[in-house]
C-alpha cells in the first residue's frame, strides 16, 4: 500500500505543476517561496522570491525577500539587497512601509518609525524636517536637518 502523502508534499507538487505552468509569471514563484518559507527553508525561499522578483518588480516582493533573507541568518545579504533596492526603486513607498511593519513586528520601534516616516513622505512627495541624519540613506527621499 502507497503511504498517503502529506499537506506539505502535496503543496509542493501544486507549486512545482504550477511553476511549470507559470515559469514566466511571478505568482508561481511566489507561491513556491511560500511554501519553502511555511517549510522552514528561508534560503531557498528566498531564491524562489529573488526569481518572482525579477519577473514582476514590486515593493511587496522586494520586503518579503529582504525578511526571508534576514531569516535565513543572512543579515548582511539582506542589507545589501534593500540598499540595492531602495537605490534602484528610491520612489517605492511601499518597500519602506511593508520594512516598517516587519521592523515593528520584531520590537525595533526607532527602525520602524524611520521606515513609516520615509514611506509617508516618499508617497506624499514631500520633505522630511529631521536632524536625525539617518534619514540620508533612504535615497528617495527628500530630507532637510532643520538646525542647519
């Protein structure tokens, strides 16, 4: 007698028939990321969100590879991809936001703060008034130290 697959198996053979299904779409991608990700393989989901990214380029997919990467035990990885995406996309709110909720969600108050404050101004188009010189590196942003 065949032994019954599990949920986590037959998950991963809907994903692999939808990957080959959607190779050129994102959402295959992203659906096997999340599944890697549910099964405890941050690394490799990260690869499989990395791909999804490249075929649809969007701030959402860009935040969840940056918290699979730091996942994953790959802090510096995941600092050198924001900072690479925040310099190629520095107009996408959205990336900052969705890092400020993962930053929240993880106790990091001031990082989150600093990521809601970057989002709203980079979405409104306006300029942030700080003398908190770290708002320099969130390359869409317009950014003014009020005491100089």
């Amino acid at each position: 007698m065949t032994p019954r697959p599990t949920r986590g198996e037959i998950n991963t053979r809907l994903a692999a028939g939808l990957l080959l299904c959607m190779a050129a779409a994102a959402v295959g991608w992203l659906l096997e990321s999340e599944i890697l990700a549910a099964q405890k393989k941050p690394a490799e989901a990260s690869e499989s969100m990395r791909e999804a990214l490249a075929r649809q380029p969007n701030g959402m997919l860009a935040a969840r590879t940056y918290v699979l990467l730091i996942t994953a035990g790959k802090a510096a990885d995941a600092a050198a991809f924001a900072a690479r995406w925040e310099k190629d996309h520095p107009q996408d709110a959205a990336f900052h936001n969705l890092l400020g909720q993962y930053r929240q969600s993880r106790g990091d108050v001031d990082g989150a703060v600093a990521s809601y404050r970057a989002a709203l101004a980079i979405e409104h188009q306006a300029e942030l008034h700080s003398n908190d010189a770290d708002f320099a590196r969130f390359p869409g942003l317009r950014w003014k130290n009020p005491l100089r």
